[in-house]
C-alpha cells in the first residue's frame, strides 16, 4: 500500500464551488505540505503544517484552506473554485528538514 | 526572494549514454539540495541529496554536483536507462519566510531514446 495517498485522482468543477482535497499518510511524520504544479513551474507550497496544532501559509496560499484532522491527515479545500486553481495537487510528508516524501497528485479541472 | 532555475526544460539522450541535467540557484546562504524524480502520473520521488559541506556526492548509477562558487548543480546519470525518462528536479532549502521548507526547480523532461 501506497503511504501517502490522495483523494480523489482526478476531479472537474465548476467556477464558484467548494472542493475538498484529502491525504492520508501511513508513514509516522510530523510534518505535511500541500503544493500546486503548473506546467514549466516549479512545485509551490501552499500550506504546511508541522504538527497537529501547526498551521502555515505557504507563498500561494489565497483562496486556499487546510485542515489537519490528524497526524495522518492533512486536506486542502478551495472554498469557491476558479478556473486559475487548475492545476496539478500534491501532498507531501517529512520527518525532518530534508526529504519529503509526495502522494500521487490530485488533478484538478475547474471550468 | 528565491528562485531556482534550470537550464534546459527537455534533454533527448541515447540509451546507455551519460545524461547531465543541470539547476542554477539563486542564494548563496542555501546549505541542502535535493534532486527528485517525477514519472509520468506519478509524485516526484527523492534521488539523492547533497550538503553545501560537499562537491560530490554518489549514489547507485547516479551522481550530484555542487559548485557552491557560481550556484549550480547538477545531476548526471551513468548508462542511461529507458525508466530513467522523467521529469528532473532540483529542490533547495529556503532560507525567507517559509520555514524550513523548499524551492523547486521547473524540471528537465528526459526521454531515452533506444
């Protein structure tokens, strides 16, 4: 089994609705991040969070939330979707300062 | 702020040859890389890292570069596979605003050709 998954893989929307993006993680960390890809951009964060009581904004976090339900669970929601938030959704764990560890991606479609 | 930037966005190489992808950054302060790869549906997977208290760090089939002196880093690959074609990204440790986190790099795609 896969330790850090995301749900769903795929989802399109519509302009103006709310969307909840989840992780789980199986590895044990501390810390969680979510980023968006964008074709011929580097991976950027939009929140992370280095424990259960530890919220943080990224450099892109507007129009963005999160929520950490859990040491294990980390989701991301855009409370009212637009058409520039398409683009390609990853959740990542660590347990220290260096590597992390990336879900599979979210891809999201918002039209 | 930081930026990390790459030189060349694909890299087209023969099967068996070496391959070189290269990363530019733009803080001297920045002490830690990293080189991910990212196949195709997949999330990027972690390669091999370095520390600025290093030029050259190896791995299996794999090797970074550092030059601390004009900001680069590169990663080559010996005897280049057909499951080696990804996308190659360099990332390296903050040192503004967001923690102890991470830049990215854009990526180089490399196809392996038979």
């Amino acid at each position: 089994d896969a330790d850090v998954t995301q749900t769903p893989r795929n989802r399109i929307t519509k302009t103006g609705k709310r969307i909840m993006l989840e992780c789980s993680q199986t590895k044990g960390h501390d810390r969680m991040y979510w980023y968006r890809q964008d074709p011929g951009l580097g991976l950027r964060l939009i929140y992370y969070s280095f424990d259960v009581k530890d919220i943080n904004k990224g450099e892109i976090s507007d129009g963005y939330s999160v929520s950490r339900q859990a040491q294990a669970k980390f989701s991301l929601s855009l409370e009212s979707a637009i058409p520039n938030q398409t683009a390609l959704y990853f959740c990542a764990t660590s347990d220290s300062d260096r590597e992390q560890y990336f879900g599979p991606g979210t891809r999201l479609t918002v039209t | 702020g930081e930026s990390v930037g790459l030189h060349l966005p694909t890299l087209s190489v023969q099967e068996g040859d070496n391959s070189i992808i290269n990363c530019a950054y733009s803080n001297s302060a920045s002490d830690y890389f990293i080189w991910y790869k990212q196949e195709s549906g997949k999330g990027p997977q972690f390669i091999i890292d370095i520390r600025s208290n290093m030029d050259k760090r190896q791995g299996q089939r794999v090797t970074v570069l550092l030059n601390k002196t004009v900001k680069h880093l590169s990663l080559q690959i010996a005897a280049t596979q057909p499951g080696d074609s990804a996308v190659y990204f360099c990332a390296v440790k903050r040192r503004d605003n967001y923690g102890q986190n991470f830049v990215f790099g854009p990526g180089t795609r490399l196809s392996v050709l038979p």
